[in-house]
C-alpha cells in the first residue's frame, strides 16, 4: 500500500483525446489523481462534476487533475462530453496503474464479490511525493475537501 511521503508511483497512459500524460510531466505541480469506478454512474458523475465545479479554485492554486478508471478511450470522451468535464480522464484498461496504486481490490454488491476500482484520490505535491490520501471518497463533497487541504499544504 502507498503511503504518505512516499514517491508516487510512475504512469503513463491515454486520456480521452489519445494524448500519453506522464506523471513526469507533472514535476514541479501539485496534482490531484483521482480513482473512480465507471464512467457515467451517480457516484462517479457526482464527483468528476464537483471537481469539475471547482476547477477554477483548482487552477488559481496551481493544481493539475488526472481521474483514473478503467474504461477505455472512447468511453472518457463520451463521458468527459456529456458533463462538460474540462480536465484529463486517463485509461488504464490493462489495469496496470490501479494495480500498482493498491486502488484494484475485492469489493461487493448486494452480496456479489467482484473485482473492481475503490473510490481512492492522492493528492501529489511538486516534488513528485503523496502529500495525501483519501480513501472511501464522497463524491459530492470530495472537490471541496480537496481543495481545503490543498490550501493547508501549501502555506506548509
């Protein structure tokens, strides 16, 4: 499991319009990498539309936004078009990021267990290191909680 402090684990993956992004790439920024279940569900919409809300608030403290699912390309694009979401939404249909995140776990429904994506967010500062990890997100609440905390760290 990852832990604070820690290096955040490496990516590379497709975001909706086929464009790789790195976490590379992000050095020197503060990111949010937010893992979420399924494209176009309540939950999932709930939160990528609350962050979608608070983008702004978002980008006045320098922080970049990455959501994390399995689903593939075309199923972001549709997604990310239908609520009007304006940040990246990466694929990881091979599941080699939720994997390595510890975010691919047993869960259950009614009863039935299967494999799936928990509801996981890290927030990751400039130096490339987990400043924060939220697990067993709220949807709706999760962006300002968010953006709470990022205030907080970087007085720090």
């Amino acid at each position: 499991m990852i832990k604070l402090g820690t290096k955040a684990p490496a990516f590379s993956l497709l975001d909706q319009d086929g464009k790789k992004h790195t976490l590379a790439e992000c050095l020197g920024k503060w990111v949010l990498l937010y893992f979420y279940p399924k494209d176009d569900t309540s939950g999932c919409t709930a939160e990528a539309c609350a962050i979608r809300d608070e983008l702004p608030h978002f980008k006045k403290l320098k922080l970049g936004v990455f959501g994390v699912s399995i689903d593939s390309v075309a199923s972001h694009r549709k997604f990310a078009d239908k609520y009007g979401l304006p940040f990246t939404l990466l694929s990881d249909e091979d599941k080699k990021i939720v994997t390595r995140y510890g975010v691919w776990a047993e869960k259950s429904m009614y009863g039935r267990k299967y494999m799936g994506t928990l509801r996981t967010s890290f927030l990751i500062d400039p130096a490339g290191k987990i400043a924060k990890i939220y697990e067993k997100v709220k949807p709706e609440t999760h962006a300002e909680e968010v953006l709470a905390d990022l205030k907080v760290l970087q007085k720090k």
